[in-house]
C-alpha cells in the first residue's frame, strides 16, 4: 500500500523520532508536527510495533510452521516450535484465567484485541474479545493438525 518493503519498520521510527516518513508513496505522516506530543507519538510508537511489526511476526511464525510440516514429511518436531512462537507472540504471558490477574492483562495483540472489543461495545469488561475466542479456536485445531502430521 505505502509502495515500500519497509513501511512498518519506517513508520514506527518516525512516531519514535518525531519524523515524517517521507519514503512513503502515498499516505505518508508527519510526526514532526506540533500536535504530535510526545505523549501521542509514544502511543503511536507503543501501538504501531504491536499492530504493524509483531503481527507480522505472529503470521510469520504460522507460516513457518506449515512450511516446516511440508517440508520434513509432517515432522511436528519441526513445526510445532513455530506454532508455539505465534500463539506467544500474539498472547503474550499474561493470559490469565484468575480474576486476581485481571488487574494486567498484558500488553500484546490478544490484550489489545480484548480491550478495543469493550470500547466499540462488542463485548463486555474482562470478557475476550470473538476475533480471540475464534483465533484460539484456530491455534488449537492448528496444533491438533500439526500434531498429525
């Protein structure tokens, strides 16, 4: 879209030096400019790497691990490594089901998810988010599916 490989590791070094990211083709931004706080580019920083870089690492992952299965005759030794490297990267450690933990719930995507589900009224406080009921739905017939072979 932005007519660059490097577009998300050059948006979020822009947010965090307070730049524009004059690489860009179209729809560039200028963080530079005096309505960009710091408070705000910290925010566009703090949620530019969650949602532009470590999602990229997550479907890299899941990608990886399907090659491994195709590539070693279905060998989860293989796979099952990656599998796992997703659904960390995308949960984080703080996936509780102990109400006592609820006070942090982490910082990562399923975090995210769970959070922005409650501010646009799609699901209740504390509760997960569908997209992540669906998501763990997904990881767990992918680890079943790995686990075949």
């Amino acid at each position: 879209y932005y007519g660059v490989d490097t577009w998300t590791d050059d948006w979020v070094e822009a947010a965090y030096l307070g730049q524009e990211t004059t690489t860009f083709e179209r729809s560039g931004i200028d963080f530079s400019t005096s309505s960009w706080t710091i408070e705000k580019r910290s925010t566009a920083f703090e949620y530019g790497i969650l949602t532009l870089v470590l999602w990229q690492y997550v479907v890299g992952s899941l990608e990886m691990a399907t090659y491994k299965c195709d590539e070693y005759d279905g060998d989860p030794a293989r796979s099952l490594p990656h599998w796992d490297q997703a659904v960390a990267l995308y949960a984080g450690s703080a996936v509780l089901d102990d109400p006592e933990g609820a006070a942090d719930r982490g910082h990562l995507l399923y975090t995210l998810a769970n959070e922005e589900c409650y501010y646009f009224g799609r699901c209740r406080e504390g509760e997960d988010s569908p997209s992540n009921v669906e998501l763990f739905r997904m990881f767990n017939d992918g680890q079943r599916q790995l686990e075949l072979g």
